[in-house]
C-alpha cells in the first residue's frame, strides 16, 4: 500500500509541474486514493 501511495504522490507531482492547478487534478487524484485500498 505504501509503494501505492508513493506511486501517486510522485504522479501528483510530477503533474503538478506540467499543469498550473488544475481543478480535475484534485478529482483525479481522489479517484486514485479511492481505488488504492483495493489494491
């Protein structure tokens, strides 16, 4: 699970760097952090 979440947060920032605060980031992230405990 830690690999998981490390996994996203790298995602978010790398995302964070190509797009300037992008709402749908804030969604698109939720959606990963709902879906990680299934995994």
């Amino acid at each position: 699970l830690n690999a998981a979440f490390d996994a996203v947060q790298s995602i978010v920032k790398a995302e964070r760097l190509r797009r300037d605060r992008r709402h749908g980031m804030f969604d698109f992230v939720r959606e990963l952090l709902e879906e990680t405990p299934s995994l």
